[in-house]
C-alpha cells in the first residue's frame, strides 16, 4: 500500500469517528477495557475523578443531529450544547453509557440532568456540585 492509499484510509477512518463518535470506537474500547463508560459533560467536570474512579470519562460533545428530536424536551433559547446533548439522549446515541455526570453550571444544565435520567436510556445520571472559585481561594 503506498503512502497516498494509507493517507486515505487514515482520513477515512478519522472522518468515521468524527460522523459517529459515540458508537464503534467506544463500544470497542468498553470491551477491550472492560471498564465503565462514564459521559461527562463539556464544562466543569473533573475528568481526572471518574479515571480515579476506575472508570473512562468520555467527553459528550455537540451534535451533528438535527435538533428537532430534543426540541420537546428544552426551551428552544436554551444553549447549543444542552439542546444538542438533549438531541443525542433523546435519539438514544448515548446508550453505551454506564452513567453521565452534569454539572451544575446553570439552570440549563439542571433541567439537562432531568431530561437524561427519564428519557436517555442510560444506566445514571448524577448531578456535580462544585464550589465556585472564589477571587481569594482560587483552584
């Protein structure tokens, strides 16, 4: 195979993961580990606690979905990434999950970990509570 075939079938496996990342490769990689998969949330979420755990964080990122399947779910204001998150659970694209973990960041994201514990399909959603930094007590 020469340098131009392998280029090309490298971007094509990469562009596969990109159009569908939360199926293969991380059903692949729950099986070769044979850990926990555990969706963390864009924002405030301590990765380095659910590995501590034993368990591999993933990172739930927006959506290339069309949004209409979450749109009965959340206010059609509320941000781009909980609407998109809202899609992938109502679409059931998250179901390889063992749980979710939401940060309690705002209002949106509260009414986030809601909708994914009746609708998602996942084992558990848990809500973070971490204190805000405070200007004399930075983390």
């Amino acid at each position: 195979m020469g340098l131009i075939e392998r280029e090309e079938t490298l971007i094509d496996h990469l562009m596969s993961i990109v159009e569908q990342p939360y199926t293969r490769r991380f059903e692949e990689l729950k099986r070769a580990s044979g850990k926990k998969l555990v969706g963390c949330l864009p924002m405030h979420v301590p990765e380095e606690l659910v590995d501590a755990a034993g368990m591999i964080p993933v990172l739930i990122m927006e959506s290339t979905e069309p949004v209409a399947p979450g749109k009965e779910y959340v206010q059609g204001y509320f941000c781009s990434p909980v609407r998109d998150i809202t899609t992938l659970a109502a679409v059931k694209q998250l179901t390889m999950l063992d749980g979710v973990i939401v940060p309690n960041t705002c209002h949106e994201m509260r009414g986030l970990k809601d909708v994914m514990q009746r609708h998602s399909g996942i084992g558990w959603v848990r809500g973070l509570y971490l204190p805000p930094p405070s200007p004399s007590r930075p983390i």
